[in-house]
C-alpha cells in the first residue's frame, strides 16, 4: 500500500466549545478511559486551521468516551507535509485561558482528520463495501460467530454492489468525499498557519484511502511529538467515530513509541457555537429561495444506526443529535426564524431496526399533512457523497414530489465554509494542551490478567472445536457455507 500523506491549509472563524459528559455502558471493545477535555470559546474571536491526515473502522459498548471536546478519539499522492515548530505563547479564547506549552522548544504538531472514504472509481466499489462491512463495529456478530465476518462481508458486499455501482454512477463515476476532504484538510491547515501554529495535517480514511493505519505510519516516520485527532463526524457514534479510534488504539497499543506520543482526541463538536452558527448561516441562506421562506419545514435528515447500538452498546448518536438539532433551532429562533422543523434518519440497510422515524416514511407523512415547502439539511455529513448527492438530492427529493410536496431545497453539507474551518481550527488549538500518552505502562496484575483471560478463551475454544470436529452434521454445514459463501465468491 502505498502511502498518501498531505498538508493543507485555510482560514475560518471562531466558536465556542462548551463541555459534555456523556456516560455510556460498560464495553467489549477494549477501548480504554479517555481523557476528559474542557474546552471554551468564543464565537466572536478569530481562529485557524490545520491540516491532517486520517482513516477509519461491540457488543455491550463503550467504556470511557466523552461527548463534547475529549483528550484523544483520498489525498493526491503527493508529500506536502513539513516539519512544524510550536512554541507559543499563553493564549486566552473566551476569557479561558489556555497554556501552550512553551515549554518545549519545538514541538512537531500533527492533526489526523478522520473520515469514511469512498470510492473513487465503480472499480473501487465492491472491495469499498467489503472493508465497510467486515468492520465489526458496522455488522456486530456475536463473539461466537465473529469468524463470519470476512465471509458474510464478502457475501454483502458482492450482492449490493450492482446496486451501489447505479448510485455512484449517477453522481459522476465515484465518490468525491477524497477530494473534498483533501481541501478541508489543506484549509484547515491555512488556519492553524494564521493563528501562529504550524501543524503536519494527516488524513486517514475507515473503508478506502489513504486508510488510517498509512496516516499512521506517516505519523511515525515525520516523528510528530503532539497529535491531535479530529473525526469529521459532529456527532459519535460506535460506527464511525468510535470504529477509527479502535483501529488507532491497536496500532498505539502495539506500537512503544506510539504509546507514549501524547494525542488529544476530540469525540465529538456539534455543540461548538461555530458548527451551530455555520448551519444556521446554511439554513437562513436557503430558506430565501423559497417564495415564502416561513412556511418551508425546516427538515433535519441524518444518517441512521441500529437501534441496539444506542439501547444495548450505549451509543450517545442519537441524545447527540436531538440536542444537535435543539441547539440549531435556538440559533435559528435567535434570529427570528421560527420554521417548523422535525428529524429523520436517513440509509437503512439489513432486517434490523434502525433509528426512527425514517427519512422516506416521513416524507411520506408529510405530503399526506399538507406540508408544501421543505428544505432538507444533512445535519451529520459536513461533505458531500453518495447520501448527500444520490440518496437525498435525487431519491428522497423524487419521493417528496411525488408525496405532495411541492417546493423541495437542500442546504449544502459545511463543506469550506470560512466559519466551519476556523472553528475546527479553535477545536484543535484548545485540545492541544491535554495531549497525554494513550497507554501507560501495563502493571503486573494487568499482563497476568491478559494471561488468564487468553488462557480462558483458549480452554473454550479448544472444547468448541472438539465438539464441531466430532458433530458430522456440524462439518458438513461448515463445508456447505465455505462453498457457497467462500469458495465460490
């Protein structure tokens, strides 16, 4: 794999980070406490960006992850990445505050932004969904059966691609997420410049590349002593925030001298005073090409997760996202627009229930209410892609036509907007200074615990595979489903 890394840079607007604690349920995954971020600001004062480099990725959730601002969790094949010095002073954001550490002469910044991917070319297509789907954090399997995860990801993926192809056909031949990350990436990078911090941006991607382990690499070889990661998800979720920074925990975990590099991740921003402001601007700006502005629905589509993801593993998805749209519509009210507005979820797939109400049922419903007017908003993407372009510009829209409604506009995702990337250039610089080593060294009572628990699974697995080798039925089911989901694929 070849390895992409690239620096970018831009100018943005400042916001205000105000703090969330977020408790979720005890988890299989591993993931380890992370450390709890502060972070204030003000939305009147000027800020910059960076660039980064990133990439992406169980059953009884998470242990340890905050909402809000939280201490750690395709580019051109081109190296602009350069050496940075940091050596700033005490800066104050929002009468906080913030101490840079001057103490160190020079510092080597680094900021991962992580995201998706997706694929560039209808080639790239089916090995896209293959990666997506044998993430265990997108298709949770029982521990018994998580040796299916490989094949039954291959099975899907083979099976949707057809389908998947017609959809990136339709907006151009591919997925432009690279492309656009690669420019967010290089404004940020301008707008961290601006405000004095020079930075090595990272972009690391789940499904496709640049993937999160070459960011990582990259990382490595420019010798970063300071990391900040920066999922571009406003909101977590188990899936996508949570699914890159497990792929970053194992690599830190195996790594000696990963594990000891101080990374600040931040989980999640949608309360950050820039990002509300940002869509609000969107929201206000598109409500004026409706011929009577105040009775357009203001109608919130985000992007959709099982159920059991927030009941039984603790997602905070979908309390973050309602508090998301409840802090939108404030800002909006502040302003004096008083639109209705309501929430959906968007890209369902498989038998399971995902979160409710649902985008193409509700739309539905509302044509059948007498709704005339709706401007959707993408509330979780902040680029386009295949459910911004395809699924909402093109599906969705055809079926609000043909449900009664009659005037249909979209507020584009966030995008470059100057705003959006000066604010996450403020949720980069405020994160810096809490920058600690992932992983402190394992005491012994830790080891001898790993060595009981590997023991344990090996004692059970061992009995698991005696009992399938004497079970002729059982071999013969193995060998039937190795054909029709291995052997033949």
């Amino acid at each position: 794999m070849t390895m992409n890394a690239a620096s970018y840079s831009s100018v943005v607007s400042h916001s205000a980070f105000r703090s969330l604690d977020t408790k979720l349920s005890p988890s299989s995954s591993g993931i380890p406490s992370l450390i709890r971020v502060t972070c204030h600001s003000d939305c009147n004062k000027s800020t910059s960006q960076a660039s980064l480099l990133l990439c992406r990725s169980s059953n009884n959730g998470w242990k340890g992850m905050l909402g809000g601002a939280s201490s750690w969790d395709t580019l051109p094949r081109r190296n602009l990445i350069g050496q940075t010095s940091y050596s700033v002073s005490t800066t104050t954001y929002g009468g906080v505050a913030i101490e840079s550490p001057s103490h160190i002469a020079e510092e080597k910044v680094g900021v991962l932004l992580l995201n998706l991917g997706g694929p560039e070319t209808l080639n790239d297509v089916q090995p896209f969904l293959f990666n997506l789907f044998a993430d265990p954090d997108i298709i949770r399997l029982p521990r018994l059966f998580q040796f299916l995860q490989r094949p039954l990801a291959k099975l899907i993926s083979v099976l949707r691609a057809p389908k998947s192809k017609e959809g990136y056909a339709a907006i151009g031949g591919g997925s432009p997420l690279r492309k656009i990350t690669d420019d967010q990436a290089l404004a940020l990078k301008e707008a961290l410049d601006a405000k004095g911090l020079s930075s090595n941006v990272y972009i690391g991607m789940r499904y496709w590349y640049p993937f999160t382990e070459e960011a990582v690499h990259q990382i490595k070889r420019d010798g970063i002593t300071r990391l900040v990661v920066l999922p571009l998800y406003p909101q977590f979720s188990i899936s996508t925030t949570g699914s890159s920074i497990r792929v970053l925990q194992h690599m830190f975990r195996e790594d000696a001298s990963l594990s000891k590099l101080p990374v600040s991740i931040i989980n999640s921003w949608y309360q950050r005073q820039g990002y509300i402001k940002s869509m609000a601007d969107l929201i206000e700006k598109e409500l004026q090409s409706f011929s009577e502005p105040k009775e357009a629905m203001i109608f919130f589509s985000a992007h959709g997760v099982p159920v059991s993801y927030v009941e039984d593993a603790g997602d905070p998805y979908r309390d973050q996202m309602e508090e998301c749209i409840y802090l939108i519509m404030q800002e909006l009210k502040a302003r004096g627009i008083n639109n209705e507005h309501t929430l959906a979820y968007q890209s369902r797939v498989g038998p399971v229930q995902w979160l409710k109400p649902y985008t193409d049922e509700t739309l539905v419903e509302l044509g059948q209410k007498g709704v005339r007017s709706l401007l959707a908003v993408p509330v979780s993407f902040v680029s386009e892609h295949i459910e911004t372009l395809e699924e909402i510009d093109m599906e969705y829209r055809e079926l609000a036509l043909e449900s009664g409604i009659k005037n249909w506009g979209r507020v584009p995702a966030l995008g470059l907007t100057p705003s959006f990337i000066t604010d996450l250039a403020d949720a980069v610089i405020e994160a810096l200074p809490s920058a600690k080593a992932m992983y402190a060294s394992t005491s012994t009572s830790e080891e001898e615990h790993d060595l009981l628990r590997y023991l344990v699974k090996m004692f059970f697995g061992s009995i698991l595979a005696f009992i399938l080798f004497l079970s002729p039925r059982m071999i013969t089911a193995f060998i039937l489903f190795y054909k029709l989901f291995i052997g033949d694929l």
